[in-house]
C-alpha cells in the first residue's frame, strides 16, 4: 500500500493543478508557519483524490491531519521542499507580493538554481523578504536606531545599567514599540549591557555602576508592528584606555569591512573571513559559538552567521536577506565562559575585555542596506 501511495503522491506532484493550489502557500504561511506542513497537507490532499480515483471510497474526506500523517509515512517528516514545486511565470509569486512571478522572484529563482547546481548553500524562500516586509523591518529599524541614539545623548560615567535599561523601556514605548529583550525566554530587562570582560548579554541592575575607563556594550532590539529591528554600540566611558580604545575601534572596523562584502550572489564566509583575518592580525581573536542571525519576521531566524569562516563558503547572499553583522572580538582567547548564576551573561574565559558593534542589514538587488547600527 505504502508504495503505490508514493507512486500516487509523486503523481500529484506533477499534476498541473498542483500549481494552482500553491498558490496559497504563500497566503497560508506568510513566513511564520512550518512550510513544509503546508505543502505537505496540498499535496497529500491531491495524492487523496487520486487514490481515490484508484481506490474508492474509503480514502474520501482526509482530514489535514490524516493527509500529513499519509504523507509522511510515505516520505519521512519534512522532506518536502515546496520550492522544487514549479510555479508558472503567470502565476502569483511565492513570496506573497501578489505580483506575477516572472516580474518578481523568476529571475532571481533562476540564478539560485544555478548556485545549487553547484553544490553551494541556498536560502530556503522563508528567509527571503517581500517588499511589504522589508518596509515593515525598515520601520523597526528606524526606532530600534533612535533609541540607540537616545543611549547615547545620555550614557556617562556614574550611570546605572538600570538607568539604561529604563530609558531603553521609557524610548522604545514612546515610539510605540516594544522591546524585543523583554521576557524573550526568560530574560528579565529590556537591553543587553555588557561591561569590560561581558561577551554579551549582561544583564542590567542597579548596582553595575559605569566607572571611568570602562567599555560598554548596549544591544537594542525592537518588536514594531511586529517585525525586528536589532543593533548595537560600544561606548567609552571616560578616559579608557590606548588597548581598550583600540579593541572598539578595530571591532567597528571589523564589521564594516563585513559589510563591505555583502552583495548579492557573494557568500556569508566571505563576511566572516575578512573579519577574523582583521582580527587576528591585530592579536585578537573572534568568539566562535556566538554570532549573527537572520531577523525581521522574528527576533532570531536563519541563516546563523559565523565570523570565522572561509570566503566563497557558507549560504549564498540573495536579495531580500536579512541579517546581522555582530562579531565579538576578544582581546585574549576566544573562550568563553557562561555566568550559571544568571544563565545569560557570556564572558571571556581569561577576563580580558571584549568589543561588539552590531549592525542590521539588508541584502539588495545592486548591494546592501544598513537598516539599523
């Protein structure tokens, strides 16, 4: 039975009115639900009709759940890629912009192909913005930059964490957001304030005083209509010193010289082999298990961004990414340690400082578009 329900899925799949049924994918997915249990439910919807045809009435009726469960007994959970299905060039596009797909993602679908042929790393379309989504990251954006600014007219020596965890509440909710830290599994504070030796993810408190000579990492993320905005800065506080200063300034350089390599068709390693070359040849070292991360539709989503990959590797650099360029650079090792007591602060094994500059960016059909930093 189970082989002749493969012949009759894989039948479906080639059936013309596959295609329209598609169509809805993008309606019913909008980049939030498991895409592969959406087109799994189409097809096995189809694979039913025509078992039916063979079979007769016992098939009829399949519930969503039924069809899934045939499906996957047939093919293992998940396997279907519902971009191997063909959309006609008449037909709406995958992404949900509602434009016909030969004038929007037809072409850019045609060279991805070309780039798998090869054997390189794809994005899957979920990661792939719509016009509509990428104006509302945009917006995000934009207050996530504001508030960040907002730190930044008042962080000086003698302020609390706490103070800046307030005014990063008291800002974001003025602009009418929220911030996306917030109880984001189980973290307590609004921002991420990380002091000297803290990797990241410090957690602001009243009794961290800014001192003078100190470096501070602040790290805003910001929820607006429901799309991410996400950046950061490092601050000196007072008279820092010559190793410090110049540990914050090769990290900014760092990641714009990151920035300079994201284009389309180019590939994520070669954004992290130009950060940790620069790196390394200034004695320093680059964190490895923490790094960027695709963002927009929700606070963390694919792809995972190392810096201390090989250029011309890793997933291909597509239009409509979105992503962050965050390294952490160590002055010492680039081990680290994680605080059991809080469960979120990350430091340097050794306890020499470390510098993060975070920036939000957009992958273009010409180049790149820094949303947030």
């Amino acid at each position: 039975m189970l082989k002749s329900l493969r012949l009759f899925i894989n039948a479906a799949i080639e059936r013309s009115d596959l295609t329209v049924e598609a169509k809805r994918y993008p309606k019913i997915c909008r980049g939030r639900c498991d895409s592969d249990l959406a087109a799994e439910v189409i097809i096995a919807e189809h694979a039913a009709k025509l078992l039916l045809e063979k079979f007769g009435r016992r098939l009829c009726n399949m519930t969503p759940a039924v069809c899934r469960r045939m499906f996957s007994a047939c093919f293992g959970k998940g396997c279907l890629n519902m971009e191997k299905i063909k959309i006609g060039r008449n037909d709406p596009c995958w992404c949900g912009s509602g434009k016909k797909y030969k004038k929007c993602h037809c072409d850019i679908d045609e060279i991805i192909s070309e780039h798998e042929v090869l054997g390189e790393i794809v994005p899957p379309r979920k990661i792939i913005k719509n016009k509509v989504q990428i104006d509302g990251i945009r917006e995000s954006a934009k207050i996530n930059t504001l508030v960040l600014d907002y730190v930044a007219e008042r962080i000086k020596e003698g302020v609390t964490t706490e103070d800046i965890d307030r005014w990063v509440y008291e800002r974001t909710t003025e602009l009418g957001a929220i911030p996306a830290p917030l109880n984001y599994e189980g973290f307590p504070k609004s921002v991420c304030t990380s002091i000297n030796e803290v990797v990241c993810h410090g957690i602001p408190s009243e009794s961290v005083v800014l001192k003078d000579g100190d470096i501070i990492n602040v790290d805003v993320s910001t929820i607006y209509n429901n799309y991410f905005g996400d950046a950061s800065r490092m601050f000196c506080i007072g008279n820092v010193s010559e190793e410090k200063k110049k540990l914050v300034e090769v990290t900014r350089e760092a990641v714009f010289l990151g920035l300079e390599q994201v284009k389309p068709w180019a590939h994520l390693g070669d954004i992290g082999q130009v950060i940790n070359d620069l790196a390394k040849s200034n004695g320093y070292s680059v964190v490895r298990e923490i790094g960027g991360h695709g963002i927009g539709l929700e606070f963390h989503e694919d792809p995972w961004v190392s810096y201390v990959t090989t250029k011309g590797t890793d997933m291909l650099l597509v239009p409509g990414m979105i992503f962050t360029i965050e390294p952490m650079i160590n002055m010492g090792t680039h081990k680290i340690v994680y605080d059991e007591s809080d469960g979120w602060t990350v430091r340097t094994a050794d306890g020499k400082p470390s510098a993060q500059w975070e920036i939000q960016v957009l992958v273009t059909e010409t180049g790149h578009e820094v949303l947030s930093g």
